[in-house]
C-alpha cells in the first residue's frame, strides 16, 4: 500500500494506494541527441539498444516502494530520477520516483532488469493538469552518495522529455491509464555516466507554482551467494 500527500488549487490532503499495474517508460527523450547520449552511456556497460522509442515496459506492481532503505543483490545497480504519473479515480497526477535499475542484468534483458528491483517513490503528489501547462519549466534532479561524497548526479529541465499528453499518446492500448496504475515518465543523463551509490536523493522543483517534490532512500547490498 503506497500513502500519497496530494496538493491541488491551495488544499492537500492523503490517499492510500494499492497500485494495479506499473509501467516504466523507456527512451523517453524529446531530444534524440540526448537518447542517443543515454543509449551510449548504456552501451558503455554492455546494454543492446532499445526495439522502438519510446518502449513501454512493465514490471510488477509490488516492487514500489516508499521506503527509506532499498536492499539489492550486489554492486551493480543504480538509481535513475524520473517523474510519474499516478492514476488515481480523480484524474492524473505527477509524482518523483526512482527507476532503480540492476545494470549487470541490464546487459542480458532491459525487461528483466526492470523486476529485479524495487521501484522508490516519493509520497507527494501535484495535479498534473495544474503543472502541464508550465512542464517544460519542472526541473529534474538527483544527488548520489558515491564512495563517501555525495555528488550531482542528474539535473536538467524536462524540457529533455516528451510530455505526459505525448507520452500517454504513444502508449499501445492507448492514452487513457486505468485508475491505479502508475507509470514512470523517462529519465535524464547521469553527470559522469552511470554508476552505483550508498544513497540516492532527487527533487522534482516547479520554479513557477514555487514548490519541491523530493525522496530519497539508502542502498543496502545483499550478498550475491553462489
């Protein structure tokens, strides 16, 4: 069960979620400069390009999670900021999560990748119609923990992404998500390329409503026992 603070028009309030369905968007880029950017970084560690861009993948909805700890089976995943649509009974919203992603199973499956770990997902939620007509104006971004320092990791406008409306457009079954499913909205270029860390903090920042959406979590490596 997910808990989400909501703001909308000046009032907030919280909602409990039991999410349906999970759908991760993939190649989500506006910018085919800044795909191919990403599709390189990922090639760098072994990862085959993507069937189709953008590319829908699905995982399990019970891999989000809202937690302060995510524990994961050994050093070679990492997390990626993004934003995500909630589908709730009363429309769309814009939440922060994190598309924590096993890097050396990236290299057999993207798809399979996608399960191995839990999703992150912070508890606040903005009406998406109130921030669609300012999107290209949301700011993007996530600081990591690597080796002791903590570092700039990702940031930028979503200027890079395609927006909701596109991106809903795109998706096989069409525009309209069902009521509890989330789905995660692209994500940007790691600053120094893709690596892993002890903790993983992001922000979604409206620099015309004036407010901050963040999550962040610690990374607990498992043991990979043979």
């Amino acid at each position: 069960m997910l808990t989400f603070h909501r703001e909308a028009a000046g009032r907030r309030d919280v909602i409990a979620l039991a999410p349906d369905s999970l759908v991760i968007a993939g190649w989500a880029g506006r910018d085919e400069a800044a795909i191919r950017h990403h599709i390189d970084e990922l090639a760098a560690i072994g990862v085959p390009p993507p069937s189709s861009v953008p590319v829908y993948y699905r995982a399990a909805a019970a891999t989000l999670t809202q937690g302060a700890r995510l524990e994961v089976l050994g050093p070679d995943s990492s997390g990626e900021a993004e934003p995500v649509i909630v589908s709730l009974a009363d429309g769309l919203w814009l939440g922060l999560g994190s598309d924590h992603t096993d890097r050396k199973a990236e290299t057999v499956g993207i798809a399979l990748s996608k399960q191995l770990c839990g999703k992150p997902v912070g508890t606040g939620l903005w009406r998406l119609d109130e921030v669609e007509p300012h999107w290209d104006e949301l700011i993007l971004r996530s600081h990591a923990t690597i080796d002791g320092e903590r570092v700039l990791y990702q940031e930028g406008r979503l200027t890079a992404l395609r927006t909701p409306g596109d991106l809903l457009g795109r998706r096989p079954g069409g525009p309209d998500l069902a009521p509890g499913t989330v789905m995660f909205g692209g994500t940007l270029g790691a600053i120094g390329g893709i690596r892993p860390a002890s903790r993983f903090e992001m922000e979604l920042e409206d620099p015309v409503l004036k407010r901050t959406l963040t999550h962040a979590y610690d990374i607990a490596v498992l043991p990979v026992v043979a």
